[in-house]
C-alpha cells in the first residue's frame, strides 16, 4: 500500500512538471517580436509616363481652290500622286484675261504717249519762256540806260509775255505730272490683269498627297471667295511627311507637359514604335472635357504612317535620375501629408513624416525625412504602433 502511494505521488511530480515546462515555452513564443515586411530605400532612376490613344492627322490638309473662275482645261493630278511645292496642279481657261490684258496694255500705251506729249509742251513753254524773259530783260536794260527810247506801253507788254510764258511753264509741269500718274496706273492695271492670269495656273501650296479629286477637265470652277456653297476645291492636298497627334492631356497632368518632351508612339497597325515630341499646346484646360489639347508631331519620311491610323502614346512628364525611392505602398496619408513607417537600428518601429517628389506606378521619390538604406515597412500596418518591437524581413 505505501509503495502504491509512493508511485501516484511520482506521477503527479511528473504531470506538474510537464505542464510547468509547456507554459513557460508558450510564453516563449508570445514574447517573440511579430515579422514586419520591409524594403530598403535605395537610388534609382525614376521616370513617370502617361499613356493616351489618338489618332494620326495630316500635318497641314487643305482644299485647294480656285482664285479666279474659269473652266478646267486640264488636270495634272490624280488620288494618290505626290507633289512638291509649286508644282502645277490644273490649268484654267479664262479667255477675258486675254482681252482685258489687250485692253490694259493699250491704255498703258496711251498714258505713255500723254506723257510724251507733256514733256515736250514742257520744253516747248520753256522755250517760249526763256525768249519772252530775254526779251523784256533787253528792254528793261534799254529803259535803264536810256529811259526815253522805249516807251512805257512796249515794256509793260514784254514783261506781260514774260509772265504769261512763265504761267505756262507751271501748267505744263502739272500736266506732265498727270502723265505721269496716269502711266502708272495703267501699269498697276496691266500687272493686275497679268497677276490675275498667274492665278489661272493653280499650283501646289507646299509638299503632299492628294487625297481627293473634286473635278474633271471642263468643269466650271468658281473663285474660292465666291460663296462656299458655290465654290468647288479643285483638290485636297494632305502634308503627310510628317502628322500629328492631338492628346486630351488630363488636368492633373497639364502643367506637366513641356514643349519638345519626348514621346513614344506605338502603332499597333505596323507593330511598330516611333519617336516624336511634345510640338505644341493650348495652355488652358478645356471645361467641357477636363483636358488640355496636346499636339505631338511624328516624322514619317518613309510615308509608312498614314492619316486615320490608331497611335498609342507614351509621355514622359517627370524624370529623375538617382532618386531616393520607396514601393508606393509603404507611403500613407495622414493629416493630408505622406508618412512612412520606419524600422530603426533597434528593430523598433518609427513614423517618420516625409516630402515626396515624383511617383511612378511603382515607385515614389522621398525628398526628406528619410535616409538611403533604410528600412521602410511595406506590409499590414494595422497592428504596428511608434515604438514597437519588430523582426524585419526584406523584400525582393
């Protein structure tokens, strides 16, 4: 019987021992710092892109029109052919132009003719001027030296003849002058009519394709300042050697854009990608839309691009090289400025507040409040708190 008790009291040592050892290992593992997932703010090149879609336009596209009306007498022209600037594109056939460049020429003839006439009744008064003045200056000088040999009535007529040649000499010059006047209007007339004759050939205002014929060899033409309704473009011509691409740039990205920024514009049609830059810009954000009008200009000297084709565009509005950079998730908003939680030298858990600079879809720039190399909580921050102890595990 005391052996029996001797045994069940051993047992029960045991079982009080075990049980000692297994809260002790449980508040082992309680006490242990929870794992954090970190990364570590390192350098690196950062670059922030917008991607839009749009489409190829001609880089300048016109009507071409008549400036005079006439028939078409010929056509040189067709869809699809290349033209160089001032290249003849269609001819006119306008017969009045050569009437009334008869009639200009005539009357610029005529008003030559007056104006000969003028210059030579200017000589001719000058003539009679000059003896009339030589002959009352002989009296007069007679008079003076012999103040009874000539009588006062024939010096008063010499000096009458005088001025009256004098007078003469004055209309003549005003009627030359006429002439003269005369003459070049008939000029201005004539160069108008000869200007107007140049008008009948119509030629090509800079380099492009025709991408549309609206008439054929004897059509009437109407002057393009004749009513819109009335007047008929001979052509359409398209600057296709180089397009462009109109972007509606989103508001929050307006003031980012920058003449000449490099644009990457991918044409899934070719499988291609090409290079152009950022040409021009409104400057004012559209109300209707939210949006500012973004033009983008592409080479295309080898005319694979066409107007119409569906473009990609990748802008690049912020760039920084060897920024200090952190995942966008371990940023967070508090009290409207960006936080971080940080890991110190002593595995404890700090709140640091920051400035940030640029922000890929990955990456965001840390301008202060943090150093390079440290570690920056990336994970689930509902249980993290300033001061506590953690184990960090970094991420790749």
């Amino acid at each position: 019987m005391r052996g029996l008790w001797i045994v069940v009291m051993g047992m029960g040592m045991v079982l009080v021992s075990c049980g000692r050892g297994g809260r002790t290992e449980a508040k082992t593992e309680t006490a242990r710092p929870p794992a954090v997932a970190v990364a570590k703010a390192a350098r690196e090149d950062l670059l922030r892109e917008l991607e839009l879609s749009a489409e190829f336009r001609p880089y300048q596209e016109i009507e071409v029109h008549a400036k005079v009306a006439g028939f078409l007498q010929e056509i040189r022209v067709d869809v699809g052919d290349r033209v160089k600037k001032g290249q003849l594109l269609a001819v006119l056939e306008v017969p009045e132009f050569a009437d009334d460049l008869q009639r200009a020429g005539a009357a610029r003839r005529r008003s030559d003719a007056e104006l000969h006439r003028a210059g030579t009744e200017l000589e001719r008064t000058e003539s009679a001027h000059a003896a009339a003045h030589s002959s009352y200056a002989r009296l007069a000088a007679v008079v003076k030296s012999r103040p009874n040999l000539v009588a006062q009535q024939e010096l008063d007529d010499a000096l009458a003849r005088d001025r009256v040649a004098e007078a003469q000499i004055s209309s003549t010059k005003a009627a030359l002058s006429a002439s003269e006047q005369q003459v070049a209007v008939s000029q201005a007339d004539e160069e108008k009519i000869k200007t107007m004759l140049v008008y009948s050939r119509i030629t090509a205002p800079f380099p492009g394709v025709i991408t549309k014929r609206y008439a054929d060899p004897g059509a009437m033409i109407q002057a393009g300042t004749a009513s819109q309704t009335q007047a008929m473009p001979v052509v359409r011509l398209s600057q296709v050697d180089r397009l462009r691409l109109v972007l509606p740039a989103p508001e929050s990205v307006a003031a980012r854009i920058r003449l000449g920024a490099p644009v990457a514009v991918r044409v899934p049609a070719l499988g291609r990608t090409f290079q152009g830059k950022v040409a021009r810009f409104t400057g004012r954000v559209e109300v209707a839309t939210r949006t500012m009008q973004t033009e983008v200009d592409v080479a295309n000297p080898e005319q694979v691009l066409m107007p119409g084709m569906y473009a990609y565009t990748t802008l690049t509005l912020d760039q920084r090289a060897g920024a200090l950079a952190v995942p966008v998730q371990a940023v967070f908003t508090k009290d409207d400025t960006p936080h971080l939680l940080v890991v110190n030298g002593q595995k404890q858990i700090e709140e640091r507040r920051i400035t940030v600079g640029v922000e890929t879809p990955e990456k965001v720039e840390v301008l202060s409040g943090l150093r390079e190399d440290e570690l920056v909580v990336v994970g689930n921050r509902s249980q993290l708190r300033p001061g506590l102890a953690v184990e960090p595990k970094e991420q790749p």
